[in-house]
C-alpha cells in the first residue's frame, strides 16, 4: 500500500504550468515539524514535494499561496531523468489524489519573504490567533435536534 497524508504550511507559492497536451500541473512543496527534538531541543522540519494535475492544480494555485495550511492525501512517487549536463537525477515527491486548504486566502497567515529550506520551520508560517469559541456543550452525546434510527439491515458486510 502506498498512501501519504500530511499537514503543512506551503514554503512557496504554487508553480503552475502546462504539459503538452495542455494538462495543468502544480508543484509545491510543504514544511513539516518533526514530532520528537534533536539534541539542541529544536524541532527539525522536512520539506516535502507535492504534484498535483487538472482541475485540483488550477485550485491551488487559485487559493493558496505561501504560508497556507494545506491538508494532502495521496501516494509517494520516485522518478528520474537526466539533466542538461547529463547526470541522473532522482525525485521523490507526493502526487496528490486531494488537496484541502485548512485556512483561507485571507486569513493573514501568508508570508511574503522567500523561504530557504535551511532556516525556516512551519511555526515561521503561523500567525496568533484567539480560538474561536463555540456553542456546543461539553456533553458529545448532547441532542441536535434529529435523530438516526440504525438498524443491522442498514449494514453491509
């Protein structure tokens, strides 16, 4: 089985281009903080590639940019090719089945300088803000409002 998902803020504005056959493609990339501390108590990051295509590579070029939080479900791919000077050249990245903006255009977590994958970590994208407060109660079985009749019959298996 080969599935990836991840959460991470874009460490540049999408690129978008076209294939010959007119296809839309997208490449970005996005840093990930490392769950455990090195020695220094300092969280390392990966910087992770993603492609996408079609209709979903016009979206996120449309409506994130750098510094957006993005969600992104799909497999790891590797491939190579030869560059101009005729080395081999190996690429590991994430073709993403789906891309889901966890934050909007506007919501001031876009930052405008250019990011180097030497300095800089996904809290450099993040911007304080107050948690937003919601009217639902501490009971998660609380009612709202309907309710659903289940039955065995309703299953498959």
């Amino acid at each position: 089985m080969n599935k990836a998902f991840l959460i991470g803020r874009l460490t540049r504005d999408p690129e978008l281009r076209y294939s010959s056959s007119n296809a839309a493609i997208v490449n970005f990339s996005i840093a990930i903080d490392r769950q455990y501390t090195n020695n220094q108590g300092q969280r390392e990051t990966d910087f992770i590639n993603i492609v996408a295509f079609q209709k979903q590579a016009e979206n996120i070029k449309k409506y994130v940019s750098k510094g957006s939080l993005v969600a992104v479900d799909g497999r790891i791919q590797t491939r190579n090719y030869e560059d101009k000077d005729g080395k081999r050249v190996y690429v590991t990245e994430v073709v993403a089945d789906r891309v889901q903006f966890l934050d909007s255009r506007n919501s001031g977590n876009t930052v405008s300088n250019d990011v180097s994958e030497d300095n800089v970590s996904p809290a450099d994208f993040q911007t304080e803000t107050s948690p937003k407060e919601t009217n639902v109660s501490d009971d998660v079985f609380a009612d709202f409002g309907s309710s659903i009749e289940i039955s065995d019959d309703d299953i498959a298996f």
